[in-house]
C-alpha cells in the first residue's frame, strides 16, 4: 500500500485512542496491523486490503465509538480523505464489521482479507499480550482477578458476553482459551497454539501459587 495511507491511519488512530485504557489503546492496532501484513504474505491475501481492514478496525468499535458503530462514518471518512474508491471503501468497511468477537455470535468472514484481518485481532488477545490485556481491562473495569466461586460461563451470545460481570480468570475459560480454535488461517492457528500454551502454564503457576503450593 502507499506508505503514506499506513502512516495516516496510524496517526488517525492514535488520535483517537490516545485516552484509552482498556485495551484498544493505539498500540493495539499497531501489533494487529504488523501481524495482519504477516499473515496476508503467508496466506497470499492482497496485503493492501488486510492492512487497511487492520488498520481502521477499532475505529468505530461499539464499544468506543457507539455513534459510529453502524455505518463506519469514521472509517469511512478516513478512507474517502485518503483516496480510496467508495466500491473499495464499501468492502473494507464490510470486512471490518465481521471481525470483532461477540460469543456464539462471531462470525467467520466471508474473504481471507477478512479472515487474516479478524485472526490477527484475535492473536493480539492471547499469550502474553492477551494475559497483560487481560488484566489491564479488569483493572480498568473494577473486576476482581479471581474468586474462587465464581464460575466462568462459556458458550455466550454477544448480549450474554457483554453484560458479563466476571473475574479476569475466567474470561480465560470463557474466551481467550475458545481463541485456537476459532482461527481461520493455518499461519494463525500455529502462532495460537503456541500462545495458548503459554496461556495454560500461566493459569497453572497462578492456581498453584494461589492455593500455596509453590
Ligand atoms: P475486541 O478486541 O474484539 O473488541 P474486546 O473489546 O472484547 O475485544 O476486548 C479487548 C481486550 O480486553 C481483549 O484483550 C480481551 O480479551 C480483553 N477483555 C475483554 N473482556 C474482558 C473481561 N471480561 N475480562 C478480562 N479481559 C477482557
Ligand atoms: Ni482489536
């Protein structure tokens, strides 16, 4: 792609995330953008279209930017001010909508620029980025790190999974051990299974640290 359009989706981005703590913040889309480009050259994606999906996919989060949620006036606007086709435009503003995750209701996206797009956002949850995420948007949140009676609950809807009030442990069991297997992309899935083993060792030492056995 145009250097150019990366390094304005980049400052774009910081802008608007510069006052974000809970996870979003604009190193996110910058580790999400690296990884997106890798997995576009392994799985032969247009690089270009999975960057700019990568790039802009926060933007008008539900969670971020309610107002904007729907339409992706903010990715939109970015895209039209940097010269990108509104047919272009359309397509990347569709792949962005499918990416994010809502439970049981994520879906696959239709292309493999969404799919590369959506397992990079995926990866930067887990491993040890995803367990310092993890913590942070807890810590953001006012949510315990763990008690011991409360179960996880998996298998949610997106209304379940975003009203959900849980420990920052169990949003190990109910999403980011789900991860792995909801990847698309075979590069994806070994970058994940290493990760979500590193996961699982880290659960094992905080239990076991817990319960005051080491
Ligand atoms: P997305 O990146 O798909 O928009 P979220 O906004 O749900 O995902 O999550 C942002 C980050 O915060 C991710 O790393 C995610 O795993 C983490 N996170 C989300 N919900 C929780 C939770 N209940 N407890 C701990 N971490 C969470
Ligand atoms: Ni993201």
């Amino acid at each position: 792609m145009q250097p150019t359009i990366a390094a304005n989706a980049l400052a774009y981005v910081k802008q608007i995330f510069e006052n974000d703590f809970s996870g979003h913040d604009y190193f996110h889309t910058l580790r999400v953008y690296r990884m997106a480009t890798h997995l576009a050259e392994r799985e032969g994606a247009d690089v270009q279209t999975v960057q700019l999906i990568a790039l802009l996919h926060d933007v008008d989060d539900v969670k971020l930017s309610p107002a904007t949620h729907q339409n992706k006036d903010n990715a939109r606007r970015f895209l039209a001010q940097n010269g990108v086709e509104q047919a272009a435009a359309d397509e990347i503003c569709r792949m962005i909508g499918e990416i994010s995750y809502v439970g049981t209701d994520s879906v696959t996206p239709a292309t493999l620029e969404g799919k590369c797009a959506q397992d990079a956002d995926r990866l930067d949850a887990i491993g040890a980025m995803g367990i310092a995420r993890a913590f942070a948007y807890g810590g953001s949140h006012r949510r315990l790190m763990h008690h011991p009676d409360i179960a996880p609950k998996t298998n949610m809807t997106e209304a379940e999974y975003r009203q959900n009030n849980s420990t920052t442990i169990n949003h190990f069991y109910e999403k980011l051990f789900l991860l792995t297997d909801m990847m698309s992309t075979d590069t994806a899935k070994r970058i994940a299974k290493q990760r979500e083993q590193y996961m699982r060792d880290f659960i094992d030492e905080f239990m076991a640290e817990w319960d005051g056995e080491r």
